[in-house]
C-alpha cells in the first residue's frame, strides 16, 4: 500500500459518488473503497503520497459540504489496518479481547490505528456500518494490558469527537464467543 489513506464518510449516496468522482480526479490517488453503508451514509477511501490524499480529502470536503458526517487522513497507517478492514486477519488464538465501537466508519479506523500504535496487540476486524445502524466496531487481541492500553488510546483518539459509542476489555474471553467472532 501506499504512504497515506484518506476517508470521507457522507450522509447520502448521491452526494458520496459525486465527492468519490472529483476526488479521484483531483489528486493522484487510488481508489481503496467507495460504497454505502449503513443508513444510507457513503464511503470513500483513498490511497497514495500524503499530499495527494489530503488534496483528495480536501476536495471530496468540500463537494460533500454539509454531508460529511466524518473524515480522515492517516499518513504511514499501521500495516494491521488494512487485513482487519478486510476481515482477513487470520487469528490463531483469542487472548484478551479489546472492542472499540463508534458511531461513524472513520472514527473507529483513527481508533483502529491509535490503539495499534500503541501497544503490540493484533487488530483482528474493523466492522464497517453493515447491519449495525451506521456503527463501526474495532476488535483486538492480545496480552491483558496491552489490550487495556490500546483500547484506552483507541477510545480517547475519537473520545472528545462525540464518535465514542463504548469500549470494552474482556481479559479471558469463552472459547464459544471466540468461534462467534471469527
């Protein structure tokens, strides 16, 4: 992947394709996602060099106007964000379990990458918006306090935003809720 990811997240469909389209052809960018999501919100994620992102960002901002519910720009993105966007993070063993839940898709990927950051712990999925009312949930595992650690910098990254919907911390998760999850 490239140096930097950008994301936009819009109120309607309409105003998200139309953003997606002047965003690509304002900057020089990849197209990782652009999509509805859960209740009608629009999503458009970028990839490429710092700068370009951010011209991107800037232009879908200002194409989406009142529409854009959130937003990011994640220079040097910590490699786990992208398998656990993907829901492809093989987990071999659930140790303690950290959940971060937002109330916006951009927020829990600035949570996701805040927490990973901060101690050594697996991002195992980043739920986007899908059945969830417009929600995003972040999952990690890892040892207990470098769980607890990361969920508490995930959780203040986006706290003082309003995006903070809760947090959690199970130290021995059930084995039965560990085949749930994955």
């Amino acid at each position: 992947m490239k140096a930097a990811i950008g994301l936009l997240e819009i109120k309607t469909v309409t105003r998200g394709i139309e953003a997606a389209d002047q965003m690509l052809k304002s900057a020089n960018v990849e197209l990782v996602m652009a999509q509805p999501l859960c209740p009608g919100k629009y999503v458009i994620m970028v990839t490429g060099d710092v700068g370009a992102v951010q011209s991107a960002v800037r232009t879908g901002k200002t194409v989406g106007a009142d529409s854009v519910v959130d937003e990011f720009v994640l220079p040097n993105v910590h490699p786990g964000v992208y398998p656990a966007l993907a829901g492809c993070t093989d987990v071999k063993e659930l140790k303690a379990l950290g959940v971060i839940e937002s109330f916006s898709v951009a927020s829990a990927i600035t949570a996701a990458d805040a927490a990973a950051k901060a101690a050594p712990v697996e991002l195992v999925e980043i739920r986007l918006a899908r059945g969830m009312g417009g929600k995003a949930v972040v999952l990690l595992t890892g040892d207990v306090g470098a769980v607890t650690a990361a969920v508490r910098t995930g959780s203040a990254m986006i706290e003082d935003s309003g995006f903070l919907v809760d947090r959690l911390v199970i130290a021995a998760p059930h084995k039965a809720l560990h085949e749930a999850l994955f």
